[in-house]
C-alpha cells in the first residue's frame, strides 16, 4: 500500500524487515521445540539464539542467484549462525516458516484493527448520545418519508460495527494457527510435538491437519470480515456524502483554517475525506475475490495463491487500519446542523404525516385502500404545486372532514408521535446509559 494510505505502525507489520524477523522468530521457537525434545543440544540451541539474524539486502542478494526467498533467508542466517546452523529448518519446508509466520502477523494486524474498531465504537457511542433528540428526516429510496433522530442514525451504525468486532474477533480465532508439519503433512522428518510446542510459544495454535500448507479458507475468512467491515465504512462515508449535499447541508466534515476545497473555485467545502474512504473500500472489498480464488490449489500444494498473498493481505490490513483511523477522525468532528435537520423536516409541508392520516381514517372506519386513495390524492395536490401545504388541505377536505375533526387534525402533526420509542431503541443498544 502506498504511504498516502498507510498508518507507519501498521506498515511496519509489513516491511520485509518485519518479515523476516517473523521468520526468524519461527525457526528459533521450532530450534526450542528440539531443543526442550534433546534433538538439538542445548549448547547450539544457545548459540542459535545469540547468533542469528539476518540483514535484507544480503538476503535479497543470495535470492537473485538462487532464485527461492526462504533458502536465500537460511542462506544469510547461517552465514552469521555458523556451523550450528545445521540444526535450523530441521525437517521442516518452507511453507512451515511462511504459513506460521504469516498467521503471525495476520494475527497482529487484526488485533490492532480489532483496537481501531473499538477506538470507533466508543466515538460512535458519544456522537450518538449527543444527538438522541436531534430530530431529522427519515428518506427511503432518497425521498423525505418520516421524522426520526441523527442518533438513531448513529446507533445503527455503531449496532453494526459492534457486528463487525464479533467477526473480527471470529476471523483472529481462525487465522491464528500455525503449522510445523513437513513437506506435504505428515511430520515424516519431524514431531508432531515440535509444532505443538513451537506454536504455544508463538502464541498460536497448532492446525489439526495441514498439507504442505494452511489451508487458505482461514485467509478467506479473515479477508472477508475486512470486506465486510470496509463495506459498512463506505456505507457510513456515503450518508455523510449526501448529508453533506448543499441542498440538504444536515452535516458535513470539518473544514479546518486554511483548508481549500478546489484549485479553480474558492467557494468549494468538499467531502473528500468520506469520497477517500468510499474509494479504499473498493480496494479491500476488492481482494476478497482473489482470497477466495486461492481456497483452490492442487493437490497438497501450488505456489499460484503466494504472490496474490504478499498484495493483499497487506493491502487489505493497511487500508482497512487506515480507513477506521480516517473515519473516527470524521465522526467526531462531524459538524451537525440541527436547525437544518428542522427546516428540512418541512419542506414537502406535511406530507411527511400522511401515514398518520391514513391510519387514523381506517380508525374511523374506512378500509385501508379507501383511507390510502383519499390521501393519496390530496398530497398529489400537495407535490404538484409548492403553495399548497397538506394540513391545509385535509382541513378543506369534505371527505376528510366527515371522519376526523379539525382538532384531529391538528393532533395528527405531531413530531413526537414518531421519536416516542427513540428511547427503548437506545437502550436495547447502549444498555442504560442514554441520557
């Protein structure tokens, strides 16, 4: 990922410095494993760890001629371990060290992406609580339909998010195993109790049965709770896109001293962090593809999953870290416009009250379709000639006159009627701790 979208401690999980040393952390925990089994004498298991390190550019070197990552790596590691090397990588093959590793820091990258979802839950939460009352327009299909409150906006939005961690915390359970089990899964050069022991000491859990490698349908699954997640990002962009529209202007980013919004027009207050994240959303849905593509190898093992894998999974890490560190950023300097929420909730002067008229006359005694032809007819006026107002017309209205008084009228235009159970809904989702 490029550094315009990456997050240095995220990065960092990455660079191929990070990758190595994963690496390395991998065959001294397999070194150890021998070691505590009396394979590999205590003595060496000593100098293995004071010795071993690697540098990349030699690395890189040894692999030009060599034409294979993992030899060149053992390669360099050897060069400084000396003649004790020949206890590293003892029975194992290649993808032992990259699949552990790689669970490694799969693992550490979801934890601190678990880390920024909550970090978003908790501004969530306080935006919400904010605006509990802030009443708005309710808009299906784009068109005004009735009152709610920019906090119920939020709640849903903060539900979902608490979703998102449940499945985060799914796909860390099952990216988090590693595999110490030879060229094609039978521990024939090796103990099944050195994998065991490795991976304890790694932190991770030993697959069941692999075959030369992890099986990818635990990488599909960690790929697609980040496609999931990037989805409800753009989800939450694309509303603040469209409240931000200068036409609707109910809530827009924050515009900070010196900002500029266009090279040509000076006037511009654009949204563009939300248009970002809409846009990096794309990317990681993206990769889920390619994750699930790889599910499908032959046999006990091909390489064609491993180059899909070194781009997306950083990717896919990088950008969904920064995405959820861009839109705290957003929510919680969100600029809200209550009294444009307000002015907004009238601008088809009462249409938004229809249901409440039709509901009222099947009260009276009129069936729903009669009681729905009736209104329907009066708010056509009402959306066909922009001097007309709805209340109005139901007052002048004989037939609506016949079953409901001017006082029921009247009692029907009631905002509160609609935001009357705004407060059950919070608590079912933040407990008791509304306001």
């Amino acid at each position: 990922m490029i550094p315009r979208y990456s997050r240095p401690e995220m990065a960092e999980i990455w660079t191929e410095e990070s990758k190595f040393r994963s690496w390395l952390e991998v065959e001294i925990a397999v070194c150890e494993a021998w070691a505590e089994l009396g394979v590999i004498p205590k003595e060496a298991l000593e100098v293995i760890k004071k010795k071993a390190r690697f540098e990349v550019a030699r690395i890189e070197e040894i692999e030009a001629e060599v034409k294979h990552d993992v030899i060149a790596f053992l390669t360099n590691v050897a060069e400084y371990v000396g003649p004790e090397a020949r206890y590293i990588h003892l029975g194992m093959t290649s993808s032992d060290v990259l699949d552990t590793a790689m669970a490694l820091r799969m693992k550490r990258a979801m934890e601190m992406i678990i880390a920024d979802v909550e970090e978003l839950l908790e501004v969530i939460k306080q935006r919400a609580l904010e605006h509990q009352d802030t009443v708005m327009i309710g808009r299906t299909h784009g068109i005004h339909a009735e009152p709610i409150t920019f906090g119920l906006k939020l709640a849903i939005w903060y539900e979902e998010f608490r979703r998102h961690r449940r499945r985060l915390e799914a796909a860390l359970e099952t990216i988090s195993y590693g595999k110490i089990s030879g060229a094609v899964g039978t521990y024939a050069h090796l103990d099944p109790r050195v994998e065991e022991l490795a991976c304890k000491r790694l932190g991770l859990m030993p697959a069941p049965v692999s075959s030369q490698i992890i099986q990818r349908d635990r990488y599909a699954e960690y790929l697609a709770a980040l496609a999931l997640l990037a989805g409800t990002v753009e989800k939450v962009a694309t509303e603040i896109r469209h409240l931000q529209r200068t036409e609707v202007l109910e809530a827009e980013e924050y515009f900070s001293p010196g900002q500029k919004g266009s090279s040509a027009m000076p006037h511009k207050r654009n949204p563009i962090l939300s248009e970002n994240l809409c846009g990096l959303a794309r990317l990681v849905r993206g990769y889920l593809t390619p994750a699930l593509e790889n599910m499908v190898l032959w046999h006990e093992r091909d390489i064609s999953h491993s180059s899909v894998e070194r781009v997306i999974v950083p990717d896919a890490t990088i950008a969904t870290d920064f995405m959820l560190r861009r839109l705290t950023g957003v929510l919680r300097r969100l600029v809200v416009y209550p009294e444009r929420m307000k002015k907004n909730l009238w601008l088809l002067r009462g249409l938004i009250f229809s249901q409440q008229v039709m509901l009222k006359l099947t009260e009276k005694g009129l069936s729903r379709e009669e009681a729905y032809g009736i209104v329907q007819k009066l708010a056509m006026e009402v959306w066909q000639n922009e001097d007309k107002n709805f209340k109005d017309l139901l007052l002048a209205s004989e037939k609506i006159r016949k079953y409901l008084s001017p006082e029921e009228i009247e009692s029907l235009f009631d905002v509160n009627h609609y935001l009357r159970h705004v407060k059950t809904i919070f608590n079912r989702v933040f407990g008791h701790e509304t306001t």
